[in-house]
C-alpha cells in the first residue's frame, strides 16, 4: 500500500513522552510511516533531564543518508539539535536533498528547566535552519528566545513576534500561546507574511504536559507529508494535541505525558 512517509530529527526520551518517541507514537497515530533521526541521547523522565548525550556528526549524518537514499521523505520535523554543529549538518543535508515540508520546532529547554541547546547554537537555528522552514513551531519562551525579548504576555505581542521571526526567512510561523496566562483559551497563531489566522480551544487543567510541543509539530508534519496545507495541518494538529492533553497520562512522579493515542479513541470513534 502507498504510504505518506514522515521523518523526525531529534533527540531520544528515554521516559517516552516527548522526542523520538513522541514523534514516532504520532506518526503512527496520524497513519504516516515515521523515520528517525537520532541527534541526541537522552536520560529522561517525568521528573526531568539527567543526561544529555550527543550523537557524532557521523553517525547523524549517516542515518540521515541511509533514510532519504532509500525510502524517501515526503515531510521532515526538527526537534532537539542540541549544537551549532548539528544545526549547520542538517540544514545542508535539507539543502542537498532538496527536502519540502520541513518543521521545525526550535526545542531549547525541557518541561523542567534543563537545556536543550547550547547557547552557541542559537545563531546557527537562526540563520542556517529557518530559512529553511516551511513552518516554524515556537513557544512563547522559545520565540521570546529567538528575537530577543524577556517575554511575550500578551496576543498583541504574539503577533509582533510572529512578524519578526518570519523576517528570518521561515515560509510560515506558528506561535503558540500555551503560555499565555490572559484567557481560559489556548491560542495559537499562524502567519504566513500577510495573514494571521488563529487557533483557539479549551485550555485543559493538567499538569501533564510533558512532550506538547513535539507531539504537536509531529502531528503538523504528519498531515504535511498527506498533502495537506499548512493551516489544514495546524488545525488537524491542534485537535489532535489537544485531545492528547485532555486525556494525558497520569505516569510518573513529575510532570507526565500526553496520551498520544486519545484522538483515535474519543474523537476518531466517536465520528
């Protein structure tokens, strides 16, 4: 049978809830064949990072020449990168290939504090890796990041900083809003140089949030590689993150992962 093919460059959670792990669950979920790239391994779990270790330049470069020589990709996400070095491989690996529908999702820091890219690396994302983009997954702390700023606390200010990370050569920008501490609403917005569309739903009282932003921009990636534009991939991803959150997995001592299976349980079945 023919088959969407998606590919997540990232790092490995050893505890399962965001990463690889998270982006491979929501590839199947989302019925594309998912393909990894391994950057970094991680020892990980709900209570947080206690070892990062790094891939050789080698051995990513390798996986990534064994993957697109022979099966090919339709759609490609980045997560954690963790170096300069990484960042600079990837980018000319897109480049070579001539890779499309490529998301990044600029990972920086994890759920409980620990960094995920070293600070060196922030001018290589910037000008190496997003100008690739066909749609960048910020949060508000990783947007503040890149342009800048302290902080964003307002739509308003979402939308300033949509416009100025566009201006770093990204084809589209998703900022999302979970941060945000102004409504009952989760908000997410989408600008693509000319128009702003936004994506509004429920904010869901949890704590078990662990592995939002890669199941998310997995879930963008997935519905790229069938075809669909960037809006329709957001907004499917936004149903499907959502769910994911709503019916999250109490696992753990910490801060526990979203149930990537929960859109094909409560919403696929219930249609």
């Amino acid at each position: 049978m023919a088959i969407a093919k998606a590919l997540t460059i990232a790092g490995s959670d050893s505890g399962g809830g965001a990463g690889i792990q998270a982006d491979l669950k929501t590839f199947q979920e989302r019925d594309v064949y998912g393909m990894s790239v391994i950057t970094a391994l991680t020892a990980q779990n709900t209570r947080g990072v206690h070892g990062v270790y790094p891939q050789s330049l080698e051995a990513i470069q390798a996986q990534m020449d064994a993957v697109i020589s022979d099966i090919g990709v339709h759609a490609l996400k980045t997560g954690m990168l963790f170096s300069a070095e990484i960042i600079e491989l990837i980018a000319e690996k897109i480049k070579e290939n001539k890779l499309s529908n490529v998301v990044i999702d600029p990972v920086m820091i994890a759920k409980g504090g620990a960094p995920l890219l070293q600070e060196q690396a922030m001018t290589a994302m910037k000008e190496k890796l997003l100008p690739l983009a066909t749609v960048i997954t910020p949060n508000l702390p990783e947007a503040s990041k890149l342009i800048g700023w302290d902080n964003i606390e307002t739509v308003d200010e979402m939308k300033e900083a949509a416009k100025i990370l566009y201006d770093l050569g990204s084809a589209s920008v998703l900022v999302k809003g979970g941060h945000l501490d102004e409504s009952n609403k989760a908000i997410d917005l989408l600008y693509d140089g000319r128009n702003f569309e936004v994506f509004k739903t429920k904010r869901i009282d949890t704590k078990h949030t662990h592995g939002t932003g890669c199941t998310f921009s997995a879930a963008i990636t997935a519905e790229l590689a069938k075809g669909k534009s960037v809006s329709e991939a957001v907004a499917l991803g936004k149903e499907f993150i959502t769910t994911a959150i709503e019916h999250s997995l109490n696992i753990g001592a910490g801060i526990g992962p979203t149930n990537h299976s929960a859109y094909r349980h409560y919403v696929v079945k219930s249609t």
